[in-house]
C-alpha cells in the first residue's frame, strides 16, 4: 500500500518471538494476569474477532479475554471518565491510527514496540504507532440497495441527496463520531476532497439540513445498521465497509464504492492504569501472528488487517470486496487529527444539538 491523499503512509499492507509452546512462551505466560478486557463493537465484528483471535489467544495463555461492546463515541467518554477518576476498568480500546498521537493522556507509550516483536516481524510498515498498533483497514463507504437501483447506480456521495435519480429513505450513523457526516456533506456540496481541513461546518451542516427528512433511520452499532438493510428501511446510506460486506455475505442486495470513503483504521490502545496491562501486550503481539487467522477474519468481515503474510493467503475474487491495493487506499480521506483534537468538543456538542430538532 502507499500514500493516500492525505499523505498517511500505509505502506506494504505474540506474546514474544518464541513460538507458542516454546520454554520462552511458557515463561513469559507466568507473568500474564487471568482475564482481560477489550473494548469492542458488538455484533458480528465481536463474534468474529473472538473465533480468530480473542479464542485461540484464551487457548494459548489461558487468559480469559472479556469484551466490553460501546460504540466511538460511548468509548471516548467512558475512556475521558475512567482517566479523570483513576479507576481504570477496561485494557484495551480501539481509536482510529490517525489519532494515536493525541490520546497519550489516555494510552500506555508502547515505544517502538520492541517488547512485542511479532508486530515488526509480521505487522504492515509503520503498524507500530507508539501509543497504539494498527490492526485493521476498512473505509466508511457509499452503500446502496442493487434491488432498489438496478439500471443506474450511485457513484458518489452527492447521489446521496439526489432524491430525483435515486429516491427512497437514507440511513446515516449516530455513534458519537459524527465526522463522516460532516465530510460526506461537503465533498457533495463541492468541496475539493484534498481541501477539506479545517472544515466548514457551518457549510457542512447547512448541506445536512436538505438531507436529514430522507433519513429514516439515524443507526448507532453495525448490527442496526445491518437490520436496516436486512429489513429494507433504506435504499442508500453510509456503512462501515466490513459491516457493508458481512451484510451482503449474508445475501442483502447491496454494493458500495470505497470513492472518497472515510478512513476506519481500527488500532488496539492499551490504557494507561489498565488492570491486565501484561495480558494487554500479549495480545497485541499474539494478534499479529497466525496469518491464517487473519485471512479468515478478512473472508469473513471484509477488512484487510495488519498482518501482511495475510493477503497472499486471500484469491483475488476474496480481496476484491477489501481495500487490497495501493489504487483503493488513495481513494480513502483521512481525517486531520489537530483539527480533531481542537473542534472534538464543540462540533459533537453541535451534532447532538442539531440531531435534536
């Protein structure tokens, strides 16, 4: 993989570096505490992160891996609340990569990740994020019914509006990350993709406002927004890539486009304080291992992952679906973590306001 527009490099896409059964795996396994806790999505994505790798990690060490289902926005709060009280519950969340760099309030310095060797072994270039790794790649996607659209397809995001030559109900995310909303609405009102930052939200909203009466169903987890589909309650919307291809695995008539989708670089963040902070580590270097695992995880949620022995275990009809290609990664827009950090408060105290009336 390479550069996208943005110019956020992903290129080339275990508890130790003993193997597992080894004398050195089984004394470090000593020093692991029993239990940890990962923060994750729910639904599908949770099921299949569990058979490929929370199971066979529990196998291999015996630590009992418990996940904790919240969505962005419930895992930013509960991570803001945990820090401020010091009584830190969970082990490891999952933020986007860009924005690794600005929650080193919150997450443990992983360094250059040396004391988890299988992530420079067998990890992407560049996994290694100092305050986090990156473990999977995925876009928020233009998606649409092929059973509601079958003679002219959409393209692009501005055929979300266009209730003439595309009409039915929309369905939009409400996760308490209201940022792909924000740049869907100006890349459809005009605005050149590579000059997004800082965004106008005062155009951005303004765009929002034409849409929000076509929009039947405001999902905040990837099973909802499954069911919507699955139920037939909208024609068109966005989705998380993996959650878009899980669905149409599931035999739902939907396609998507990953032009001009919205970064999802999922990263594992250990927490600072975390109860488990060993087994936490462990994890993370056991997740980028077995690439076997990984290749079945991508068949069966459609992300392509960190681990790069992975993709040639992947025929070209399974990767066609995955951002597989440096030409697809281009296509994705990255969010400015500065802006980010700066506007967080004060644009989603905007969003829920807005939502509202």
């Amino acid at each position: 993989m390479g550069l996208n527009r943005r110019g956020f490099l992903l290129q080339s896409l275990a508890l130790s570096a003993a193997p597992v059964g080894s004398a050195a795996w089984a004394q470090a396994q000593a020093k692991l505490e029993d239990s940890l806790v990962i923060r994750t999505t729910g639904g599908v994505f949770e099921q299949a992160l569990k058979r490929n790798f929370f199971d066979p990690f529990s196998k291999a060490t015996g630590v009992k891996v418990v996940p904790v289902a919240a969505s962005y926005g419930e895992m930013m709060a509960k991570t803001a609340a945990m820090n401020a009280s010091g009584r830190i519950e969970w082990d490891i969340i999952s933020p986007q990569y860009y924005e690794l760099g600005k929650l080193s309030n919150v997450l443990a310095d992983l360094g250059d990740c040396s004391a988890m060797p299988n992530v420079a072994k067998e990890g992407v270039s560049n996994a290694c994020g100092q305050y986090g790794v990156l473990y999977l790649i995925g876009g928020q996607v233009l998606t649409w019914s092929t059973q509601a659209f079958k003679d002219k397809r959409p393209t692009k995001w501005a055929d979300l509006w266009d209730q003439s030559s595309f009409p039915g109900p929309r369905a939009l995310p409400n996760t308490g990350s209201p940022w792909a909303n924000l740049i869907i609405s100006l890349i459809a009102d005009g605005v050149d993709p590579a000059k997004l930052f800082p965004l106008d939200l005062d155009r951005a909203f303004a765009k929002l406002d034409a849409l929000k009466p076509h929009v039947a169903v405001w999902w905040r987890t990837g099973n909802q927004s499954q069911q919507i589909w699955r139920a037939g309650d909208a024609v068109m919307g966005l989705m998380w890539s993996g959650t878009a291809y899980a669905t149409k695995r599931s035999g739902v008539p939907i396609e998507w486009t990953y032009d001009n989708a919205v970064a999802d670089f999922g990263s594992w963040g250990v927490l600072k304080g975390a109860p488990h902070p060993n087994a936490a580590r462990a994890f993370i270097d056991f997740y980028m291992s077995n690439p076997e695992n990984h290749a079945a995880f991508s068949r069966e949620m459609g992300y392509t992952t960190s681990n790069k022995a992975s993709q040639a275990l992947l025929t070209d009809d399974e990767k066609k679906d995955l951002i597989s290609s440096p030409e697809t990664l281009r296509q994705i827009i990255n969010l400015d973590a500065d802006w980010l950090e700066k506007y967080r408060a004060a644009t989603l105290d905007r969003w829920n306001k807005w939502l509202s009336t």
